[in-house]
C-alpha cells in the first residue's frame, strides 16, 4: 500500500519515464537512419510530437500544484502554451512531408510562423519573471555578463553551422534559413533565461528554470547542426533533439513541482556572491579561437579572432564596475561607521559630548 507522498509522485515518475522512452526511441530511429533510410522519414517525427505533446499537459499539471506561487503559475502555464504551439508547428511540418511523399523539404512559413511565435511568447514569459531590487552597478555587471553569455554562444553556433552556410558550403542560404532563424529565435531566448538565472528568478525555482535553459540550448544546437546534417544525411536533428528539449522540460516542471510540494519552506543556503556562467562562455570562447587557429585559414578566423577580443573586453569592463562598486561600497561603510560611531559618542539633540565618551576619556587618561 502506497503513502500519500509516494501517490503524488507516481505521475511525475510516469511522465518522465515515457519522455525517457520517446528519447530514447527518437535516438535509435535517428541513428538507424543516418546512412540509408529505412522508413519515410515523417516517422522519425512521432516521438518529437508525442514528447512535446506530454511536455505541454505536464505543465499544465504542475501549474495547478498546490503551493506553486500566483507568478510561477502564470510562467508555466505560459510555457505550456508555447510548447503546445511548437507541437502544433511540428504537426504542420509533418502533414507537409507527406504531402511531399515522405521527404523533408524546406521549412514551410506557415510552421516557422508557429515557432517563431512560440519562442516570442517563451521570450516575454521569461521576462515578465519578476526580480529583487538592484542598483545600477548591479544592472551593469549584469548586462554585462549576459553579453559575454550570448556572444559566446552567438559565436560557437555562428562559426559550427551559419558561417559553412554563408560561404557556400552547406548549400543555399533558401534550404536552411528555417533553421537559422529558429536558432537565432532560442539564442533570444536562451538570452532571456541567462537574465533570469544571474538576476535570480524569485517566485520560479531557479533549478527549474536552469533545466528550462539547456532545453533551449538543445534547441539552439539543434538548428545549428541542422545546416550541417540536413545536406548530408536522410535525417534531421530536430528528430532527435526535440524528444531531448521536451525532456528537459519535464524535468524542470517536475522540480517546481517537488519545490511547491515541500511542508515548509527550507532556509536558502548563501550563494556564490559571482556567477561562474560568464567565465564558462570565456573558456568556450577561447576553445573557439584555439580550433580556429590550428584550421584551415578562413574569414570565420578574423571573426572569431574579434569575438574572443570583444568577450575580453566585456570581461575587463565588467571587472573594472566591479571594483569601482566595491570602492564605492567600502566608502560607504566607512561612513556609515563614523555615523554610528558618532552617535554612541554625542547627544542625538545638541550633539554634545555624552558620558560615555567622557568615560572613555578618563580611561584612557587614567591608562596613560
């Protein structure tokens, strides 16, 4: 006989045992398929359909939790909303394939329409996430970060699959410009999720919300290499990395839901006071230049070359407000401490020498 608490997370077990299947399946017929097709390939499309599909009754679940916040419940459902639009848009791309006897064509503008939407709305979901007070030094570093975040991402998705595509190696620009904007459309929102995970996300559970970030990421590396398999291959990645991206969102719904489920909410540990996400983008970033270096010399060289200086002075600037805003702060202190001082000294009204400053002085002159 099963307790109430192991009854309530026997769904959350189910429905991430069935997306580990559909990934788990997505993957088999993608590898099976990479040198000759054995089926048409808008079969390769079910698990992702399916997967998105659970993805977006899920949270709608886990936005009915009890205990989620009125903000988290809004967010989720919002994100629910947009994944149910991506399965809509994939549903659309399927029916086009066999309309076209099975085989994978551009992307139709009427499922690019439908994504690009969704990522639109995934994008104002995750900014409308409120967040605590900062100053304006904090805005700075913050942005600053950021930047350094999404240029390196830019510049890694840029140098792998856009750039092969602009010289003409990888086709015309008219057989991937689907995935190029779709990849464009998850570094915006990858950009949103970075905002939010430096900032912190408040009401969102931030383990949740970083599960929600490497969906998106998948998705990016899934458009990306969609420019460098789609010539070669009888498949496409968004066959395989759409069952993962659906995966990693039920994972980040059913972490806000264990986190609404808790009898009592737990003491937060103290953070890092930094982020060791900017650092990571820097050390990708210098990979980059590294393999561009030992490569065949080409423009993406000089590109990436001015990324990795730009990223570096994005990280010197933002270290150089850092220390401007600890000078500053270390000022203040030392205000506020004569203030205080001053005050255990002095009459609040006459500001007169009091007794215990007179106390202490007869101290000290008893001592010397």
């Amino acid at each position: 006989m099963t307790t109430t608490g192991e009854a309530r997370r026997e769904p959350a077990r189910l429905v991430l045992y069935a997306a580990v299947l559909l990934t788990a399946a997505a993957t088999a017929w993608f590898v099976a398929n990479l040198r000759a097709p054995h089926g048409p390939q808008v079969l390769g499309r079910i698990p992702g359909i399916f997967a998105l599909t659970l993805a977006a009754v899920w949270l709608r679940r886990v936005a009915g939790t009890p205990g989620v916040p009125a903000v988290a419940r809004r967010f989720w459902n919002q994100i629910a909303l947009v994944t149910a639009l991506n399965t809509v848009g994939m549903i659309v791309r399927a029916c086009d394939s066999i309309r076209a006897h099975g085989t994978e064509q551009n992307l139709p503008v009427t499922s690019l329409v439908i994504v690009i939407v969704a990522m639109c709305g995934a994008v104002w979901a995750l900014l409308r996430i409120p967040i605590g007070p900062r100053t304006p030094g904090d805005w700075i570093r913050l942005s600053l970060d950021g930047a350094t975040v999404i240029l390196g991402a830019g510049l890694f998705v840029w140098y792998v699959a856009f750039a092969p595509v602009l010289a003409g190696e990888r086709g015309g620009l008219r057989d991937v410009w689907g995935p190029v904007v779709i990849g464009a459309m998850c570094l915006a929102c990858l950009s949103a999720v970075v905002k939010i995970v430096l900032t912190g996300s408040g009401p969102v559970d931030p383990a949740a919300l970083r599960m929600l970030g490497m969906g998106l990421l998948a998705g990016g590396v899934s458009s990306g290499t969609a420019t460098i398999i789609m010539p070669t291959s009888n498949m496409v990645p968004g066959h395989l990395f759409l069952p993962v991206i659906s995966l990693f969102i039920v994972l980040a719904g059913n972490r806000q839901r264990r986190a609404a489920r808790q009898p009592s909410p737990r003491p937060r540990q103290r953070g890092r006071p930094y982020s060791l996400l900017p650092y990571a983008a820097v050390v990708a970033t210098d990979a980059l230049l590294v393999l561009a270096t030992v490569g065949p010399a080409d423009g993406r060289r000089h590109v990436v070359v001015a990324g990795a200086i730009t990223i570096t002075a994005l990280v010197v600037v933002r270290q150089i407000v850092a220390f401007v805003d600890n000078a500053r702060l270390v000022d203040q202190l030392r205000e506020r401490e004569d203030q205080l001082r001053h005050q255990a000294s002095h009459d609040a009204l006459t500001q007169l020498d009091n007794r215990d400053l007179l106390v202490e002085r007869v101290i000290a002159a008893l001592g010397a």
